[in-house]
C-alpha cells in the first residue's frame, strides 16, 4: 500500500494524468478498469479527476499531484525575485554612496 524503505515515488507527467482523466471520463470503462490498465491507483485517478474539474472552475492550471503546493512555491519564487532584485538595487546605491563619499573626505 505504501511505498517501502527506499522505493521512490513514482512520478507522472502533467499529460498522462490529463489523459488517465479524459479516459476515465469516457464513460466505457469504470475508473477502477482505467486504474488497473494504466497501472495506476485507483484514488490517485479520483483526486486527478478531482483536482482536474478545481482547475476548470477556478481558472488556475491542472497540475495534479501537488499542484497547489507548486503554485505556492512559484508565487514565493517570484516574490524572492523581486526581493533580491531589490536588494541587489539597494546594494549598488549604498556602493555608489560609499565611492562618493571615499572620493570627497580626502
């Protein structure tokens, strides 16, 4: 049921999760048959399928397995962007400051 000592997770690419959803929303073959036939947990198949209608209905982009959890972090990515941009602008103008001020106290 759960991955032993030292067995990794397996991953799976944002376009197999969208087609195991399309191909369980089909309607020919239950989602526990899709399940089986990918090799896949049949829970995980129903939180990508949920997961999958959230992203429809909020606008944001399907990204199953963690999506939340990467949309966190590329919105803490890009504020510790503009961060150090800021910082890296302060820096040079205290450098600038320093060099002017070295060059009139002589």
């Amino acid at each position: 049921m759960f991955a032993e000592m030292g067995e990794k997770r397996r991953r799976f690419t944002k376009e197999f999760k969208e087609e195991a959803v399309k191909l369980s929303a089909r309607g020919d073959l239950t989602i526990r048959q899709v399940a089986a036939d990918l090799g896949i947990h049949e829970k995980a198949l129903h939180r990508w399928r949920r997961e999958y209608r959230q992203s429809h209905q909020t606008g944001k982009r399907f990204a199953p397995g963690n999506g939340h959890a990467r949309d966190a972090v590329s919105a803490e990515l890009a504020r510790l962007k503009k961060e150090n941009e800021l910082l890296r602008q302060e820096r040079d103008i205290l450098k600038k400051a320093a060099a002017y001020f070295a060059q009139h106290t002589r």
